[in-house]
C-alpha cells in the first residue's frame, strides 16, 4: 500500500463516519429529552413597592422606561396606520389625474 492508498483510505473512512449535512439539523437527533422551559422571571416594573429606597428608585426607573417603550410603539403603529391611509389617497388622486 502506498501512502496515497492510506490517505484515501482514512479520507473515505472519515467521511462515512461524519456525512456532511445540509440546512437545519432534525431536532432532538440525541434521543435526549429536553428540559422543561423555567418560568420567565418577574420584571421589575411588574412588581410592587420596595421598602428600600435604591431598589424603588431602580424599580421607577424600569416602571418609566417601559411606559416609554410602549408609548413609542404606540406612536409608530399610528404613524404606520396614517402612512398606510396616505398613501391609499394618494394613490386615488393619481388615478383621479391619469384618468384626466
């Protein structure tokens, strides 16, 4: 056997024992079980008061910052629903001067 043989030998050996795959993996191909998911974690703003004073400054903080996060959602689905509204009247009056 010459050292090419053994290369080539090892080679084909080593991809019957590791076949290349492609896209997603199959889920669960350990035959594990998988854990139960734990419970999310109590947010900070979803809380009560605290007794001391830095927590309960901590905890106002996360209560603002996400007042504002959903006002600031709030105001982009109102600006997409007017844009969405706009732009069919626009439209109309494209329509209303091609026909002219």
């Amino acid at each position: 056997m010459s050292v090419n043989d053994n290369v080539s030998n090892t080679v084909e050996l080593l991809a019957q024992a590791n076949p290349q795959r492609r896209g997603r993996k199959p889920q669960n191909t350990t035959g594990r079980v998988r854990k139960p998911r734990r419970q999310p974690k109590t947010k900070v703003y979803a809380m009560g008061p605290f007794v001391e004073e830095e927590a309960e400054r901590k905890r106002l903080n996360a209560v603002n910052a996400k007042r504002h996060r959903d006002m600031t959602k709030r105001k982009m689905a109102d600006l997409e629903s007017q844009l969405a509204e706009v732009t069919k009247e626009r439209d109309y009056f494209q329509q209303i001067v091609a026909n002219m």
